[in-house]
C-alpha cells in the first residue's frame, strides 16, 4: 500500500499593498509567538486576508474626513482639539462632528478666570458711618 507523505497546513502571510499577495511564512514563526504573548491583538487588514502588524497611518497628512492632502503648514493650524488634522473646509467643529466636550471645557475656564464674588464681605464693616 502506498501511503502519500502527510504535510503539515501551509501558513501564508499577506500582505496589503494594491492586492493582498500570499508569503509562505513557516520561517516567521518565531516572531508570531513573540506577538501572542503581547497584550495587544494583531491587526487584521480590510480585505480579512490575514494581515499581522500594525495599521499604516495612512491619514498622516491627510485629511481626516475627505483624506484630502494638507500641506505641512496648514496640519499644525488645522488640527483641531480631538486630535485629528482636517482640511480647510472640515476645520470647524461642527463640520467634522468634533466629539471634544466644547461647553465643558469653556465652563471650567470661566470658573478659573471669574471667582466668586460673596455679596457681603467676611471682614464686616470697614468704614464708619458720620451723621
């Protein structure tokens, strides 16, 4: 009787670059057993085709809303307070739906600029009254 020789499951990595492409990756298992003792799960890419690592920051630059490209200048003016860069058409909060807490932080500057002023003084009476 013959018998076929019995292979192990081939593991393929992808990549995401224009099209996911499969890498044999049975010469990376070491650096899969380093990740799965971190806290952080592995990033899986949009297409589910298995992808490991870290997300690209494909937005640095970018706007975040229409991904528009923002030149180096106009990213430190147009970045808003939830940390996000936008264009000069998304750059106001209410055009980017900001999640940063507006009133709040505008109440609490208020309470350090203008302490409360008492009606009547601690001290009493400082002046004397001539009839």
């Amino acid at each position: 009787p013959l018998t076929q020789p019995q292979h192990q499951p081939q593991r393929y990595f992808s990549f995401l670059f224009s099209s996911c492409t499969l890498i044999n990756i049975q010469s990376l298992d070491f650096k899969m057993e380093k990740n799965s003792d971190s806290q952080i799960p592995p990033e899986f890419c949009i297409n589910n085709c298995g992808f490991y690592g870290k997300p690209a920051s494909s937005l640095k630059g970018r706007c975040a809303m229409c991904r528009a490209r923002i030149p180096l200048v106009k990213q430190t003016t147009n970045k808003c307070r939830c940390d996000k860069v936008f264009c000069d058409v998304h750059k106001f909060p209410d055009l980017h739906s900001c999640d940063f807490d507006f009133l709040q932080r505008d109440r609490s500057e208020l309470l350090k600029k203008n302490p409360r002023i008492n009606d009547q003084p601690k001290g009493g009476r400082t002046f004397t009254r001539i009839d």
